[in-house]
C-alpha cells in the first residue's frame, strides 16, 4: 500500500478534501492531509487566494514542502490546484518519490517557473476539466501536456466541464461523475508504485 502527502487547495482543507483522502484511505492507503492554513475553510477560490496573498504564496508554499520534512521520503505526492504547485515541487526534488498525482493544476517542466526535470521512475497522473477557466484558460494543461510528451509514466486526464475542483464534494463544483473516475484512476496509479 501507498503513503500520500495530500496537500488541500486554495479553499482550505474542506470536509470534501477529507473525504477524498478518506476514499484512498478506504482502499489501504495512508493519506496525511495537513492544514497549511491552520483550520481556515473558504466559501470561494477568490477568498482562498486572497488569503494565499495576504500570507505570501511562497511563505505558503515553503511551509507545504517542510511538511514532508516529518514523513518517509517514499511518499506519493498529491495537491489540489493551490496544493499541486507544492506537492509537484516535492515529487520533482525529494529524492525517494514513489509517484504524484496532480489535480486541477500543473507546473510547466521547463522554464523560469520550473522545478527542473522530472526525475527518473516516478509516475504522475494530472486530472482537470476540459474547460475549467483555470486549468485550461490559464495555461496548465500546456504544462501537463509538456509532461506527458517527455515523461514516460505519465497520464493526463481531461473530463468534460469546466469546474474547478470537481473532485471535492463539500463544494458546488463537485461532479460526482467525474469524481469517482478520478478516485478510480488515482487508485490504479496507487495500487502499482
């Protein structure tokens, strides 16, 4: 069985990010969720990121990575949109990765906003919606496809819609169909690293 670092997205560590962790958990995995935002939920991306803001996006984010500071190295490495941008840091340069999944979100591999190349022998699977504003209107699935031309294990999944985190199901923009393909495929990749 896996051990998964999974790390929350801009609305915070929502009941629906729980249930999702509790999903892998279901199937024998350990999953560690830590609150990068000490308890606070958000009712909306925008008061999320201005949150994000008011702390610092890279305070944030550097706070993520020393999480796994406490945990083994073999870890799989998974983030929602917000959490994505650290747990792709982690699965790129913590040596010992077993794998990453990368939901709603991706880092381009190449240029000034990289964390270098992707390292040897480690799976990632990237999941976002087709027509999700952020996902595609901003440029991500670029980044994801970039990863899955150059990375030999690696996946990227595109389901029809355009919600944003389609996967937590404590909000609005849940799709339970598209949810549950996910969890579906996420366990495949966890069953095999």
């Amino acid at each position: 069985m896996a051990e998964v670092l999974l790390f929350h997205h801009a609305q915070g560590l929502t009941p629906g990010v729980i249930a999702f962790a509790d999903a892998l958990r279901a199937a024998g995995h350990t999953v560690h969720t830590p609150d990068l935002f000490g308890g606070r939920t958000f009712g909306s991306i925008a008061d999320g990121m201005a949150y994000i803001g008011e702390q610092g996006f890279d305070e944030l984010r550097v706070r993520g990575v020393r999480t796994a500071d406490d945990y083994p190295a073999e870890l799989v490495y998974a983030g929602m949109s917000f959490g994505e941008v650290i747990a792709q840091e982690l699965a790129q340069r913590r040596p010992g990765a077993r794998g990453a999944v990368l939901l709603y979100s991706c880092v381009p591999i190449s240029g000034e906003w990289a964390f270098g190349p992707w390292p040897d022998g480690v799976p990632v699977q990237i999941h976002g919606m087709d027509a999700d504003p952020f996902f595609v209107g901003e440029g991500d699935v670029n980044a994801a496809r970039e990863i899955v031309a150059t990375v030999p294990d690696a996946e990227l999944f595109l389901y029809p819609g355009n919600q944003h985190y389609f996967a937590d199901s404590s909000l609005p923009s849940y799709d339970p169909a598209a949810a549950a393909l996910l969890t579906k495929r996420v366990l495949e990749l966890l069953a095999r690293v």
